[in-house]
C-alpha cells in the first residue's frame, strides 16, 4: 500500500508537470502511474483511496483527451470518475463527491462539445448542478465559482444545440457570479476568461431578442 500511495503521489506530480508541458508523455506516464496504484489500492481494500485514485486517473485522462482528437479519453475520464463517485459519496465526503461531479461535468462537456446531439451536455449540467449543491459561495467561494462558470459554458453550448434563449439567459448569470468572485479574489488568469465569455453570450442574447 505505501507503493500504491507512492505511485499516486507519482502520478500526480506527472500529472502537474503534464498540465505545464506541451505534448503527451507526462500525462500518459500519469496515467500509467495511476492504473499501477490502483493495483494494490483496491476498491475492497482502501475504498476512499481507491476512490481518490480514480479520480485522479479521470483527471490525468480528461487533460489527455483535451490535447487529443476524438473521445476515446474522455470516455475514460468519465468512467473513472462515475467509478470514484461510488465510493466518493455525497453523505461520506461531500466536498470531495462534489469535486468529482464538477469533474464529471468538465469531461462531460468536453465530449459534448464534440459530438452532435446534447445528450452530454445534459448530463454535464446536471453534474455541474450536483456539485454546486455542496460547493456553496459561503463555504468554498472560489470552488463554487469555477463550477458556475463550468455550468455556464455547458449551458451556452446546449443552448445553442436546443435553440433556447432561456438557457443563454442562465448561462449568462452563472458567468457574472464566477467574474464576481475572481474580481473580488483577485483570479487573474480566469476573470478575462469570464469576461470575454459574458460579453460574446450578451452579444448572442442581443441578437436573439425579438
């Protein structure tokens, strides 16, 4: 087991360097680090580490599948994170569970942005919604920005897909509260994220207006 805890601990600096690095090595060293840990860090055995581990593997998996094409990945990533959300439970480790469903909803997105229907993007929104259940603004303020702005984008595509307005209209909101806590934290990097996000759905609601 301390291999194991090793070999996640491994993973994960793999994993950071990867995120950093152009390219794939790093990550799919990740990845095979993570799949080595889950070895011995059995579901059976250390069910909450077993549960953190795959996690993990679904993040190493999802940033793989960003830099890839098609969605073979992704569907990786999905399948580890619906795995760890079996023992990542909301009663057991609710922020961690909501961790994990904001996760979910990344990939999900991710899929859904590059296949044809909304079934993906469905499901992301309705993860993005689960993990904002725990991950409120008192408790986890910046937590809880990042899912907004998460759900927000899922919301902007599927309203685009399902021609509804309606769905633009909550996209802008949950867009405004995640620029609201990166202005007031000070979030650098994401808050002109927001803001050029907020100001192209504003244009699309402008135009879709009768």
């Amino acid at each position: 087991l301390d291999w194991a805890t090793t070999q996640n601990n491994l993973g994960t600096a793999l994993a950071a360097l990867g995120e950093r690095e152009s390219g794939t090595a790093r990550l799919e060293e990740a990845v095979a680090a993570y799949r080595a840990a889950l070895e011995e860090r059995t579901r059976e055995r250390v069910p909450l580490d077993w549960a953190t581990t795959q996690n993990n593997l679904g993040t190493a998996l999802a940033a793989l599948g960003e830099r890839e094409s098609g969605t073979a990945r992704l569907e990786e990533a999905v399948a580890a994170y619906r795995a760890a959300l079996e023992e990542r439970t909301r009663e057991r480790v609710p922020l961690d569970w909501a961790t994990t469903q904001n996760n979910l909803g990344t990939a999900l997105a991710a899929l859904g942005q590059r296949e044809s229907g909304t079934a993906r993007l469905e499901d992301a929104v309705v993860a993005y919604r689960a993990a904002l259940e725990e991950r409120t603004r008192a408790r986890v303020p910046l937590d809880w920005a990042y899912s907004q702005h998460g759900l927000g984008q899922a919301l902007e595509l599927l309203a685009e897909r399902s021609m509804d307005p309606a769905l633009l209209a909550e996209a802008v909101g949950c867009l405004e509260n995640a620029a609201e806590v990166y202005r007031d934290g000070g979030v650098d990097y994401w808050l002109p994220v927001a803001e050029a996000s907020l100001a192209r759905m504003r244009a699309k609601l402008a135009s879709a207006a009768p």
